[in-house]
C-alpha cells in the first residue's frame, strides 16, 4: 500500500496576526502563563493538521476541487 504523500501546513500572514491578537489578549486577561498555554495548544492543533487534516471543516469561504483549506476550530474552557 503507497503512503499518502503529506504536504506541509502552511499558515497565512492574516494567521500569525490573529495569533498575536490572542496572546495579547490572553495575556492582559490570564496572564503570561495562560497566553503561553493558548499559544502552544494552537501550534500542537497546527502540527497535527497533515494527519487530523479531515476532522476540521472546509472552509467555507476558499472552496476549491481538492478541499484544501481547513477552519481549524478551537475554543478554551
């Protein structure tokens, strides 16, 4: 059986200053360690992604034939 080829995950600019939006949040609202925890656990859903690709949904806002653009959906409790 051929290994599916996985491609990298590619994060946009718009990304990393939404990412920034919530550490700064996180942190005037938590503090440091709270930010930091929000921060890491966004990266882990990130690095998983090529192998959890089809447990998030399409987006709905760049469809394409192959299905390539995911939301990633996280909430904090």
């Amino acid at each position: 059986m051929e290994k599916e080829k996985r491609l990298p995950v590619k994060v946009s600019k718009t990304f990393l200053l939404d990412l920034e939006d919530v550490f700064d949040y996180g942190l005037v609202t938590f503090g440091l360690m709270q930010a930091e925890s929000y921060e890491n656990e966004i990266w882990d859903l990130i690095e998983t992604l090529p192998n959890n690709y089809y447990l998030f949904p399409e987006c709905r806002h760049l469809p394409t034939k192959s299905k390539m653009y995911r939301w990633i959906i996280w909430s904090h409790i």
